[in-house]
C-alpha cells in the first residue's frame, strides 16, 4: 500500500510517498482505518525534516498524526465496528497512509453534523487549546486571556473556545492586519502585533495585566507574556514557533510576581493519560455539535500536494489547518 515515509541518509532528511508499504496489523483492541482526511500540522513538517524538539521514532517512519476516515477492519476487542466514521490522533505518527492500524484508546466516532475534514482538524487544535486554557490554565468565564498567534491552529481555537465559555476580555496577537481581523472575526475583543501587546493588555486591564496567557511563540515573546501575567496569573507555553527558547524567566520572577508557569503535550496526553482529557472532549465536541465553534479548515490540499501544505506553513500563510483530502 502507499505511505508518506520519512527517511534519512547521512543526515540529510527526505519524505516521500512510497508504493510497497507494508500493509498494518489490526490491533484485538483497535481497527485498521481508511483515511479518507489528515492534517498537516507544523509539528509533522518539523518530522519530516528532521526538526523536530522532542521523541519521534528513528526514520524510516510513516508521517502524520490526526486523521478521519472508514473502519475497515476491526480486531475482536474494538469498540468499533466495520463501516463506522472515526477520527483521531495517533501518538506515534503513521496517518499518512492508505490504511492505518489504531487502538481504540486513539479513535472516536466522527459525529454526523462533522465532515471528514472537520473531524480530522480539531484534536490538536481544540484539545490543545482547551486543556491549555481550561486545565493548565484554570482560566474561567468573566477573567482574562491574552491568546499569542490567534490566527494559527492553536490560536483560533483558544479565541473561539474562551469566547464560547464566556471568558470577558479575549486579547489577541497575529502577525499581519488581515490575520489580524481574522482573529477580531472569531470574537477577540482586541488584536494586535507581537511588539504592541504589552501595551494593550496594560490599557485593557488597568495595568493590572490578564488572568490567562497561551502562549506558542516562545523567546521575546515568552519573556514579555509573562511580564504581562495578573498576580495569581498562570502563563501556559505549548511552543516554541520562533524557534528560539525563552531567555530571561528566571525563577525569583515567579516570586516576586506571583505567577505559575504551566506547559502540556498533547500527544504525550493522549498516549499516556487519555482520560485526563474527557472533559475537554465533552466541552469542545458539544459546541461543535451546537455549531458554536469553527474546525478551521484553512486549505485542503491533495495526497501528493504535501510540499505545497508545507511551504504555506512555513510562510505563516495558512489561517487555521491544512487537511488532505484523500478522496481527491
Ligand atoms: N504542546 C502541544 O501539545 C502542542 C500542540 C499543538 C501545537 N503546538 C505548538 O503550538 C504552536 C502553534 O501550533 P499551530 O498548529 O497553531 O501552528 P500554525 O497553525 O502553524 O500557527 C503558528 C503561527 O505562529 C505564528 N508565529 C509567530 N511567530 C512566528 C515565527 N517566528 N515563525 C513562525 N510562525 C510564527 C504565525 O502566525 P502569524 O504569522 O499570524 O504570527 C503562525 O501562523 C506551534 O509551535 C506548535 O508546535 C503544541
């Protein structure tokens, strides 16, 4: 069967679709699905090339994460049967491929008001931001957020999720005017640049700073987010988009302030301890279901057009997820 397969060769990285992939083994407690849609996510373009800060299996592996798709075989310990719509997120990557072999502990079934491709753009995206603000974060409705790259994935979704949930004051960054007024579209109540913020959470607060911040940036902008938390304030950090790590955090600053520091991995999460994550599932599937929250499908793009998702990655050009579509 065909597969996206990541390969090194002295040290240099390349990733392609190879034909003579051998085909996956059901697990007694899983399925074997066909995916009929992926996400690309920026996390899989850095294990592709190499890039990537944090466990991934040594190459040759196959790529990809979050997929949705058919059932077509089911092991005789599976919670699901042949025929059912089922996305989900697989800890070790190997979505990119005709079929795919899951334990039931990494799939649900697709709700019917979600397309394939909606149901495949949100674990990484909602979850993360869910369990980011409302577990690591302990935000809640009526206090306030300062949300760093509202336009991204992550970003979109934490600005539609805290509205949804009633959370007051929803303070924004995005890189450029239009992905500016992207971010003021999904209901944050101000957007600004990354060299601005400060600014506007100090005039939007009083000067007292906000309750919330999720931050995905890192460097300057880890360093100044936490210098805009409230006292009691918990900063949340996912990544590191920059690539540059934060640099002046210094434990007497969470002293003097007052202020926790929190992180998550989502992936770690959903492989280890997937029932810590229930009740953002709960919360992030109902408002979906009311149509409270758009999945964020941003550019859907063909198997074999990859690269191209790739580059519009890499050129923060996408406002949201980029999907294959596999019945392309
Ligand atoms: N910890 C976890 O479990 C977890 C889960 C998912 C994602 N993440 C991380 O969270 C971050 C956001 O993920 P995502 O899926 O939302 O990514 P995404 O859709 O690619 O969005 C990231 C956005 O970051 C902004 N950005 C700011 N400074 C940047 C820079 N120097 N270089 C590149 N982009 C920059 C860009 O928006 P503007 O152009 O508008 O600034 C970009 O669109 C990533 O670092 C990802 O690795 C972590």
């Amino acid at each position: 069967m065909r597969a996206y397969v990541v390969r090194e060769h002295d040290g240099v990285w390349s990733a392609s679709w190879e034909s003579d992939h051998p085909e996956p083994v059901c697990p007694a407690d899983g399925v074997v699905v066909e995916p009929r849609a992926a996400a690309l996510a920026w996390s899989d373009v850095l294990q592709q090339t190499g890039g990537y800060v944090g466990a991934v299996p040594a190459p040759p592996f196959v790529s990809g994460h979050e997929l949705a798709g058919v059932v077509v075989e089911a092991g005789p310990a599976a919670e699901f049967a042949v025929g059912e719509r089922v996305f989900g997120f697989l800890p070790r990557p190997g979505a990119f491929a005709e079929r795919v072999a899951a334990s039931s502990a990494f799939v649900r079934r697709i709700p019917d008001e979600l397309t394939d491709l909606d149901a495949a753009a949100i674990t990484t995206s909602f979850l993360t931001a869910d369990v980011g603000l409302f577990t690591v974060g302990r935000l809640e409705p009526g206090q306030s957020v300062l949300v760093q790259s509202a336009a991204g994935g992550v970003g979109r979704a934490a600005v539609q999720l805290a509205r949804a949930v009633g959370v007051e004051l929803v303070i924004a960054t995005a890189g450029s005017p239009v992905r500016q007024a992207e971010a003021v579209a999904l209901g944050a109540t101000r957007v600004t640049g990354y060299d601005e913020f400060p600014e506007v959470v100090r005039e939007l607060t009083g000067g007292r700073g906000v309750d919330v911040v999720l931050e995905s940036v890192g460097g300057e902008v880890f360093d100044r987010s936490a210098e805009a938390l409230a006292p009691f304030g918990r900063l949340v950090t996912i990544g590191a988009s920059a690539g540059v790590p934060p640099r002046r955090l210094k434990l007497p600053f969470l002293w003097q302030r007052s202020v926790t520091v929190g992180g998550l991995h989502i992936a770690n999460l959903l492989g280890g301890s997937p029932e810590l994550l229930e009740p953002s599932w709960q919360r992030v599937l109902g408002l979906l279901a009311k149509g409270e929250l758009d999945a964020g499908v941003a550019l859907v793009i063909g198997p074999d057009e990859i690269p191209r998702g790739a580059e519009a990655l890499r050129g923060r050009a996408v406002s949201g997820r980029v999907l294959l579509d596999f019945t392309r």
